[in-house]
C-alpha cells in the first residue's frame, strides 16, 4: 500500500529502509553491488531500499513511492517491468536460457544489433560494460602493439579494471606499472590531443571517449579525432553505454555521422537486463575469431554473455526504440523537464545555483553554494527535500515511461526544495538543513 509522503524531510522517515541497509552493510561492502548505488551517495538515513518498480515508478521496502529518475544507472530507459521487453523474456525462459553451443538467438541478437548499428560490421555481447570497453583496449594494443591508453580525462567512467580504476582516487591495489600505461586527454581540445599523441609518439593503441556528455560535441570535434587517430596509427574507440539509444538508435555515432574503429554499449541495451555489445570493424574484431593468420586475441569470453534471455531483452528494446520513436520521446520529456527546473530555481532565486545540464535525454544537476562553486551539502539538501516530496533522482535522466503529470510533480517538488536552497544560500550555512552529514562523491580515497 502506498504511503504518501511529506515535503517536510524532517517529518520523513525511512526505518525500514535503514533496517535493510545495515542487513547489506553486514553482508556486501559497501551496502550496495554498485558504489554508486551506495547509501553514502544519500542524505543520512534517507536511502531508500527499493521493493518494486513499475514505469516511471518506484516503491521503497517502507511502502513509499516515487517519480524515478536515472532509473537503474541509466539503463531502464523503458521503464520497469516494460510489456514488450518482459513478453520476449518470457518466451525464452521456458525455452532454456544457456547452452554447450551458441543459441540461434545469438545469430538473431547480432543481425539485429548490426541493422540498429549499421556504423559496426561485427559485434560480440558480454554482461557488463566494463568487460566490452576492456575488451576494446585488448584488441586496440594487439592490433597496434602499443603499450598506452588514452582516455578523455572529462568522462567520469570507463571500466572497472585496473587500466582506468588506477587513474581515480580508488587505486588502491593497482600497481603504478599498470596506471602509468592510461594517459589522458580534454574533451573538446584536438590540438591537446594532437600533443599527447606526439609525446607518446607509437605508444598509444587507442583513444578511448564518451562521444558526447553534458555538452555537444564542438564543431568538428569527432570528425578531427578521427582523422587524428588515424594519422597518429590508433583505435579510435567510442564509449556508447550513455549515448547508445538515448542520442539515437544507432547512438553518437548514428547522430554526428563519425564512425569509429571501435565502440561499447550497454545500459538501455537490455532495458534493465544484463547486456552489453563490443561493436566495430570487421577487420578488428575479426583477430578475436577463428578466421584470421595473426596471434590470437582473447577478446571475449563470457559463461553467461548470450544468456538468451538478455539478449532477447535486447532485440525487443531495439523494436520498441524503432517503432514507438522512444529517443524522440526522451528529448521531448526532458525539455519539457529542463524547462519546468529552470522555471521554478529562477522563481526561487536560485536559478544560479541550481542548474540543469546536458542532453535533453540524459540530464543531470548540479547544486552550487554561494560563490558558484559545486557543493556536496547544498546536494544533500536538495536530495532531501525531492525525496520528502516522492521524487527519487540522483540525476534527472528521464525514462519514456514517465507522463506530464510526474513532470509537474517533479517540478512542484523542486520548486519546494529551491525555496529551503534559498533559505539556505541567505544563511551562509546549509548545515541545518542537512540533517546528518553530507552525501560523498563515489570516487575517493578514504571511506
């Protein structure tokens, strides 16, 4: 049954949800399989334990509900329980989900990834994204036999192995040997790039961004990659898990019209279901095969990576996005967000501290303190306040499945919260409003 919750975060209270979470701290690390589902990224006993979910909609274990946004990390761009996704995963459990030899739905999944991704000439599926995208950088060192990677120092995530995980704040565990292989790039920057590219002149195997983030790409920007990798002898790899649907069916790629060596995606791949593809040129992927006179690359090799199930997932997401025109729906849905935030910061006074950044399908929000700069205290504040009113958004990345009646609430809950901001801003100390100790970025050193 659902309660209905208060915009008063100080009348608003989880205890059920707070039991569950230290059941997960006693047992997983971290109290979450993901750091950045983690309580810590939530205002202090506000951490909501999630029983359910159906469309735009979440249930906590303490029977609240809420408008969700950023719904499983980006990847349930359908919404929960979608009909036509569950109605093609049901057809293939009764059927056997894993086999000694490849399933036909195998062959079925590749053909239709390839017509959606006509940019690739081959692909190959895993469960995570992080195994593609390391993937990419085994294959671009084979194929080059270079030693470095360079990746764009402006995007937050590219894997968990110890190639990128020893560039952050968490490196504890990776030998510096490894790290000092990873350089990086700006976003943005080609004559930056060039110049890395000539310092590490015949070292670096491969260029490995996000297409596009929080802004579009400059004018030219993706086509002088290109034409740098080129020139320079690298991979040329693109990061789709973000892009990939949410920009177009085809992601960036498909959209700015560059195709590159290389590219990964993932989250609404399966719509929630444990996919994701390694996509790219025949004459690459093709030394990961049997068909080849090179050395042997063991690019992919997964129990559980053509599960039938998820792959099925994944042709009936790329239907549903073709036929019902779902990017289309994101960009309208989030413009329609974008404006309403904006609107309602403004009409508090906070319309320049807090703002509303990136792609109409893939928006997040910062929250910045009296002198512009980003604060985690002003973020918990904020966080408080959405989650008292029944909105449950660590970004603002919409789902299709929302309706103009969760966007005005959203909207009408944000308003609430920029009232307490202002309040806030004019007392030089949101520690009041906090009520316990700030929310924490994912990548640090120290817990």
């Amino acid at each position: 049954m659902d309660t209905e919750v208060t915009a008063d975060p100080d009348g608003f209270a989880l205890p059920r949800s707070v039991r569950a979470n230290e059941r997960l701290h006693a047992l997983v690390p971290g109290g979450a399989h993901t750091y950045a589902k983690g309580d810590d990224q939530y205002p202090e006993g506000l951490a909501p334990v999630i029983s359910h979910g159906l469309g735009a909609h979440v249930w906590d274990v303490d029977g609240n509900r809420y408008v969700e946004y950023g719904s499983g990390l980006r990847s349930v761009s359908l919404g929960h329980a979608h009909p036509r996704v569950l109605e093609a995963v049901r057809r293939e459990l009764g059927r056997g989900g894993n086999f000694v030899r490849p399933s036909v739905v195998e062959v079925e999944a590749a053909e239709r990834f390839l017509a959606t991704v006509p940019t690739a000439e081959m692909v190959k599926f895993a469960k995570n994204g992080s195994d593609v995208t390391t993937a990419a950088v085994r294959l671009a060192r084979a194929v080059t036999g270079r030693p470095r990677v360079a990746i764009c120092g402006d995007h937050p995530f590219f894997s968990v192995d110890d190639w990128f995980i020893g560039t952050t704040p968490m490196a504890a565990g990776i030998p510096a040997a490894i790290t000092e292989l990873t350089v990086a790039f700006p976003y943005g920057d080609l004559a930056a790039t060039e110049e890395l590219l000539t310092r590490y002149r015949d070292e670096v195997a491969c260029l490995v961004l996000e297409p596009a983030g929080h802004a579009e790409p400059p004018p030219g920007y993706l086509a002088g990659l290109r034409e740098l990798a080129d020139r320079h002898g690298c991979v040329l790899v693109f990061d789709e898990m973000i892009t990939g649907f949410r920009w177009s069916e085809a992601g960036a790629q498909g959209l700015y019209g560059v195709v590159p060596d290389l590219s990964t995606f993932g989250k609404a791949l399966g719509n929630g279901f444990a996919v994701s593809a390694l996509a790219g040129r025949r004459e690459l992927m093709e030394r990961g095969g049997l068909r080849h006179s090179g050395d042997r690359v063991f690019l992919l090799s997964t129990t559980h990576g053509a599960e039938t199930h998820a792959l099925a997932a994944a042709m009936a997401v790329q239907t549903v996005y073709t036929e019902e025109g779902v990017t289309a729906r994101l960009h309208a849905l989030g413009e329609r967000l974008a404006a309403g935030v904006r609107e309602a910061a403004a009409g508090m006074g906070v319309g320049d501290h807090v703002l509303v950044r990136g792609r109409a399908s893939n928006l997040v929000f910062a929250t910045l303190d009296r002198d512009g700069q980003p604060s985690q205290a002003f973020r918990t504040l904020f966080l408080r306040r959405l989650l008292a009113g029944g909105v449950l958004a660590p970004s603002f990345v919409v789902s299709s499945a929302l309706d103009e009646a969760d966007i005005e609430h959203t909207v009408d809950v944000v308003a609430q919260a920029c009232a307490v901001y202002r309040k806030a801003l004019d007392a030089g100390d949101p520690t009041p409003w906090l009520g316990g100790r700030p929310v924490r970025p994912v990548f640090r050193r120290l817990a």
